[in-house]
C-alpha cells in the first residue's frame, strides 16, 4: 500500500506511513503535522477500529448524539477527520502536536494476525512510540491519547516502559480485561460477542472493497486486499467464542492484563460514572496501583465519548499534555490529583477537587437489610430467617424511608450476603437506585444507556473465593480460580463488589438496595436511540443471558436470602460528610 503525503486544513497529512516491528509485520499509520518545521511532540494511538474511519460514517448514532447534545465539538474544525475515540487532529496540530494514528494488527491497512489486547499488541505499541520518537519531526516526547479501546492498550504498554512514553491520557478505559471486559464477578458479559462483530470483524484487515471508503484519500479502509470469509477467519482470533468457553482465569486472560504497578510514565485517568458494565471500575484501579508517582483521576458524566471531544475535556488534556509534552509551566502540577464532578439528580455536577480516592475523610457505614418492612438502614436487625425469590423476577428490595438531610455517597461499594440456591450455583445482581419523592426511580445518563441506576455489581457464588492479600472491606478481590459450587439449600457467605459510583441524594429521596436473579432493568420498555439497532433497558450492551453461560436449569430457579445470628446482611456505603 503507497504511502500519500498532502497538506490540507493548514496540517501536512501522511496517509499509510509503513512502521515495520520487530518480527516484519508492517503497521500502517496516518500521521497530521504542522506545516512549519520544528520539533513536536507526539499524541499518538493504535487500535482496531480502522483510523480512516470517519467518526460521523461509521457511528452515526453516536455522532449526532454528540454534536446535538455539545454543539462545540464540531465548531473551529472541518470534520474531516474526526474518528472515534481518536483526537481531532484539527484541534491539536495548530497547538504544535503531531497526530499519529496506527491501525492495530491485522485490523485496518495493517498487516498480521488480529488478537485484541494480546501481549504482542502492546509490544507492537511500545515499537510504536520509539518509532515515532526517532522522526526528525518529533521532539522525542510522544503521549498515549484516546478513548476506550485506545485507552485500555495503554495500561498494557505503559507497563512495558518504553522510553519515549512521556505521559498517557486513558479516557474510560478498562484495565482488567477478565473482570472488567469479558466476566463481571465471573458472569459472562454479553458485549464482547456484538462489539467483535460489528467493530472488529467489520474493519478486519482484508474486508477490503466492503469496507467503507476514507472520503479523504477514496481508500478502503479495511486493507487492499478481498479476502473470503474463510480466509478472514485464519487471520483472527476467536476471542468471542473463546471467552464464553473459558469461565476461570487462566493464563490467557492474565497475558492481558497488565501489572499497573509497572507503569512509571505521568497518567490521567479520566472515568465515567455512568460507565457501570466496562470502563470505571479500571480507571479507578488503574489510578490507585499505577506505579507513577505523578498521576491524577478525573471522574465525569454524561455519554461514554462526549466529554473526551467536550471543550471540558479537551482543556483537561491539552493542560496535561502541555505540562508534559511541552514542558509548559501552566498549573498543572498544582492539579488535585482527584478532579470529581460530584453527581446530583437531575444530570447536575458539581466539580470537587480532592487529593485522594477514596476520600479520607469517607464514613464506611454499614446499611442493614432489614426483613422486617424491607428497610434499609444502620439499625442492625434482630429478626432471623430467610427470604426467597425467583431469579427471574424484580427480586429483593430494601429502601430507607424518605431522607431528612443530603446524603452523599461518593466512592466504592460491598455488598455481603448469606445466600443458598435450589441448585448448584447463584448469580447475584445488586442495583442501587435512587427513588424520587413520588416514587419514581432516578435515572443518570450512562456512558451507553441513557436511563442507568447509581451503581451495580456481579457475583457468581461458584466464584465467591477472595484474595485477603488483594481484598479490602469496601472492594473484595476475587480471583476466579476456583469453582466452589453450591449445595442446594446450604447458605454461604458472599463478597459482592458493586463498582463505584457518586451521588448527593436530596431530602425526602430514599436510596434502595435491590438484589436480583438476573440484569437491572429500568422498566421493559426499552428506550431506541435515534438510528439505533438495540433497546436500552438499563444497562445497555452488557448485559449477561448468555445460555452457554447461564444454563436455566441452573439459574433459573429460586435463591434465598438469609438472616442469621452473625451474619446479617448489609451493604457498606461511602458515606461523605458534609463539609462546614
């Protein structure tokens, strides 16, 4: 494939740059820089999602959502070549940046075998960013910018310590590829299938002629080779398949995920609230056991891709890059490392400052369940028993009574039971909700569903066992290693990791605990976003049905909750104090 060089839109524009790596394979990426000579730093990705993709062809949906919901993302730029969780680099290039945009292997125009977030994907990266450092055009600082699936590789390749990597900005991106992508408490998550398919598969290098067109060069944007299905199908991974057949850690999941304590390059890690199913969960670990002794978190709200295009969120960047990439003395050193914009009913955000997470100053409160009027609160409960539910139903819900002041909870969650099944195994969903005045449910906009509750958290019972070195009493670790199935009828005790979550409930709104069979649902509705394929209930793509997974002879049955001497359950809240 001939490489092209042009200038438009004030940039010069490199289309297909060959980057050969170690083992022959040949990446292919396209790079925007200033036209004035010099040397500049490097804002570089590398991903599967095809980089001549335009954001506003393959992802239409997201795109007008975006532009409706903030205008400013397409103002001061052409369009041209915005692409998804990619940078515009009409946006950047002016600020004396180079954009580099690689396609992954075998996606895109680049060559090879497509294995995502495989070890060699994240030495292919680290070849990458050396690459880049030694062009005559780069001043020998290159950053790690992007969203998503550009985020997540660079806790992979941060870990390696390449020696050009100045600093990375991971925007809700996941760093646990077990617990946070493929198996949610050991649950299989539905995602990983749909997304193979539709924003993998689609752009695999090779698809050639049926993939789209860059409208900027008239060039597919899946390879210049035509492939057959067949022929495709050698080039790749089974990753999806695989994933449902392999339910416990094993050496292949461990070889993506990174040891974060490696990581020594400056980090932003920029999360979602509103992310529950994917991203959060590894911004916040991925902030608190990066190896960096300069690193900050930025949690936010809203969609999974607007704030990274936002006026809010490309200031957060270009301040970082800029201090790092640039040596600009602008403020950022005197950054809070936690940035939280603190969530309130009704999508209002209120910025905070902080200097650590979770917050010192957290009350860890205990909230019963309480069978007795199916309350919740610090009270512990005298009454014992048990109480049953069908997993297939809206099963157990225990709320306080309308509240007299603000509650702010800010923070990780647990949720400890003492449960036994009719069969050999659990599933357990927890949702917190939050309900108005007049009994309606308070619904935020998630990063990909618009009605999402405050919080979640999954647990298969067979995967109960913890690591007590790993574990802390508002976030267990579980390590997925060994199948401790149920005996029907034999209650046992659980750790329920809920993911993190922020929110300041008002007066005379009640918080309610609701344990479950099967997925939060909002209400069986579903919600059809403009040219949307897929109802949203709740919880958007991930949602975990899988038959493979979760036979019904098994989960379909009855789970009981048990109230015992010593072992009452209880949710462990963040509670924040009001600060005077």
């Amino acid at each position: 494939m001939e490489q092209i060089i042009e200038e438009k839109e004030g940039m010069i524009i490199e289309w297909d740059v060959p980057i050969v790596m170690s083992d022959g394979t040949t990446m292919r990426a396209d790079l925007f820089r200033p036209c004035q000579p010099g040397k500049y730093p490097a804002i570089l990705t590398y991903g599967p999602y095809a980089k001549g993709l335009p954001f506003q062809v393959g992802y239409k949906t997201a795109w007008h959502r975006m532009i409706t919901a903030y205008p400013e993302v397409a103002q001061g730029t052409s369009n041209k070549y915005q692409s998804w969780e990619l940078v515009d680099p009409e946006k950047w290039v002016p600020d004396g940046y180079v954009c580099v945009r690689i396609d992954s292997r075998g996606a895109g125009n680049s060559e090879g075998f497509l294995d995502v977030w495989c070890a060699l994907e994240a030495q292919d990266q680290a070849e990458c960013i050396e690459w880049a450092a030694a062009q005559d055009w780069c001043n020998g600082k290159v950053g790690l910018n992007g969203i998503s699936y550009y985020a997540m590789n660079q806790w992979q390749t941060a870990a390696l310590q390449p020696p050009h990597l100045a600093a990375m900005c991971a925007w809700e991106g996941s760093s646990d590829y077990y617990r946070e992508l493929c198996r949610h408490g050991g649950i299989l998550s539905d995602f990983f299938g749909g997304w193979y398919l539709r924003q993998v598969k689609s752009v695999q290098y090779g698809v050639g002629d049926c993939a789209e067109k860059n409208p900027n060069n008239g060039r597919s944007v899946a390879g210049d080779l035509n492939l057959s299905d067949e022929e495709l199908a050698q080039r790749r991974a089974a990753s999806d398949i695989s994933i449902q057949n392999r339910e416990w850690m094993d050496d292949d999941y461990r070889s993506r995920i990174p040891d974060l304590s490696r990581i020594k390059a400056p980090v932003l890690s920029a999360g979602n609230w509103g992310g529950v199913g994917l991203h959060p969960r590894g911004n916040f670990e991925g902030f608190l056991r990066a190896g960096s002794k300069d690193k900050w978190l930025e949690v936010h709200g809203d969609t999974h891709f607007s704030h990274f295009y936002s006026n809010y969120g490309l200031a957060l960047q270009k301040k970082f890059f800029g201090y790092f990439l640039k040596g600009e003395q602008n403020g950022w050193d005197q950054t809070p490392r936690v940035q939280l914009n603190v969530r309130h009913p009704g999508e209002k955000f209120v910025w905070r400052g902080e200097n650590e997470w979770p917050l010192k100053r957290t009350r860890w409160t205990k909230f019963y369940l309480n069978p007795e009027g199916m309350t919740l609160g610090e009270s512990e409960p005298a009454a014992e028993g048990k109480l049953t539910y069908h997993t297939r139903s809206e099963g157990l819900s225990f709320s306080t009574g309308p509240l007299t002041q603000a509650l702010e909870i800010t923070g990780p969650i647990a949720a400890y039971l003492r449960l036994s099944s009719d069969t050999r195994d659990a599933d357990v969903f927890v949702a917190i909700r939050v309900f108005d005045p007049q009994g309606k449910e308070v619904s935020f906009i998630g990063s990909n569903d618009p009605r999402t509750p405050v919080a979640l958290g999954w647990l298969r019972a067979s995967h109960r066992k913890t690591d007590p070195q790993k574990s802390l009493p508002y976030r267990p670790w579980h390590v997925h290693d060994e199948n401790q199935p149920l005996r029907p009828g034999q209650a046992v005790d659980l750790a329920v990791e809920v993911w993190p979550t922020s929110i300041v409930i008002p007066p005379g709104y009640r918080l309610d605990f609701n344990l479950r069979g099967k997925d939060y649902q909002f209400d069986d509705q579903g919600v059809m976003l403009p040219f949307d394929t897929q109802r949203m209930y709740g919880v958007g793509p991930f949602s975990h049905e899988n038959p493979v997974d979760r036979p019904p002879d098994v989960f379909h049955t009855q789970n009981h909750l048990h109230f015992d001497a010593g072992h009452r359950p209880y949710v462990l809240l963040p509670i924040i104090p009001e600060t005077a």
